[in-house]
C-alpha cells in the first residue's frame, strides 16, 4: 500500500510540474508574462548563444526520443516500477525544458517584424491556437495517459494498466499527429521574429519530423496492420494532404 501511495504522490508531482512547464513554455516561446524568455536575459557573444541553445536542444531531443522508445522502456521498467515509467518520462523531459528556458541565451537582430495591428492581432492568434490545438489534441486521445496519471492511479487502486485502445477522434482524422502540428505553430506565430527564437523554431520543427518519424516506427510495431491504414489515409502534419499522395511528408 505504501508503494502504491508512493507511487500515485510521484505521479501526480511529475504531471505537475509538467503542467508548470507547458504553462511557462507559453510565456517563454511568446515573450509575456514569465521573467525569462526566448529573447530576454543576457546577451552572449554568437558563438556561445549559439552553441549552448543547441546543446539545450539537442539534450532534450536525445533524452526524449531514447526515453520514448519502446526497447528503453523495456529496459527502464527492470529498474524502475512499470506504473512510474510514464511519469519519469514526464518529469525527466520537464525538468530538462525548465534547464533550457533557465540556461537559453538570446540571440538579437528582427528576423521579420509585422507591424499592422491587424496582421499581429492575426498572428498572435494562431499562436494562440497552436498552444490550443497541442493541448486538446492530448484530451482527445487520452491526457492523463500520456502524462503518467491514469497509470499510477489504477496502481493505486489495485488495477491493472489498460493501454487506450487505437482511436482516430476528430483532429486524428486530419493529421496524425495534431499535437506536433500545434506546437509547430505556436513556435513560428510571432510577429517580432528574432534570430534566437528563428533557431528555436527551426531546430524544434526539424526534430519534431524526426521524432515523428521515429515514433511512427514504434506505432507500427504495436498496431501493425491498423496503423499502417491509418498511415495510407491520413497526412502526417500537414492537413488534407492523402497519406497516399504523401507518405513519407
């Protein structure tokens, strides 16, 4: 019973510091409100600004594409309780996202900047949207899945894990992957881009194609078949484009 109570206490830490993180990515990514974001702070020569946000980067591509695969998990969970090895997941990729906004160094100079109200109205709309489109599409599957809670509270409660069945509602049958889509938006939505923040979006879209394409992999592995139609039906990331005219996007 302790262990179980352990075990439900870490989940719901870890699904709360992951729900900080995705709030201060918000502010981060759109320059409000958080006292740190993607082009305040101290300035740093190019070079370094440079090198360090990549390495920011790069360490939370590795970390959550190794920990995301299936042969890793099988692995962790030897050492690690099963109903916990979500909410590790969710934690470890949390704190490194909380280490990147800490440790980013901004890099000067308007990339583009739109200055009529009423395009900037429009484009911080779609930001907005994408941050939208992100977290719905985690509800539409199942959130507290994916986050780790569902687990621990079933372990709590003596139940076995039951993973969500394969299901397609709503934005699923447009894109694939809705909740990549959003993120990509919200990401290059700004009416003030900076070179900083056109390195942040550009090195988090080329890895959201390759942590795709990576996931894809492990998806048709554990849905055979059934994903593999899904796959021929329905685009990527890139809406109302037939997987079959564009398999590989």
């Amino acid at each position: 019973m302790l262990a179980r109570i352990l075990a439900l206490a870490f989940g719901i830490l870890s699904y709360l510091v992951f729900f900080a993180t995705f709030l201060y990515a918000i502010g981060f990514v759109g320059n409000f409100v958080v006292p740190k974001s993607i082009d305040s702070g101290p300035q740093a020569s190019m070079g370094e600004s440079i090198t360090v946000d990549l390495l920011l980067l790069g360490l939370f591509a590795i970390q959550h594409s190794v920990m995301a695969r299936l042969g890793f998990k099988q692995w962790w969970t030897r050492m690690v309780p099963s109903p916990v090895e979500r909410s590790t997941y969710v934690l470890t990729s949390s704190l490194i996202l909380a280490l990147l906004f800490w440790q980013w160094r901004p890099i000067s100079g308007v990339v583009w900047q739109l200055e009529p109200p009423v395009v900037a109205n429009a484009i911080w709309g779609l930001f907005g949207a994408g941050w939208v489109i992100v977290l719905v599409s985690t509800f539409l599957i199942d959130h507290f899945d994916l986050f780790g809670l569902r687990q621990v509270y079933r372990y709590a409660k003596g139940l076995p894990h039951l993973p969500p069945q394969f299901r397609t509602p709503a934005l699923y049958r447009i894109v694939r992957h809705p909740i990549m889509l959003g993120f990509i938006i919200a990401f290059w939505a700004t009416p003030i881009m900076t070179w900083g923040h056109l390195l942040f979006a550009g090195t988090t879209t080329a890895y959201i194609f390759v942590g795709v394409w990576l996931e894809e992999r492990d998806l048709r592995q554990y849905h055979g078949t059934t994903y593999d139609e899904y796959r021929r039906k329905v685009s990527m990331i890139v809406p109302w484009i037939s997987g079959s005219r564009l398999q590989d996007q």
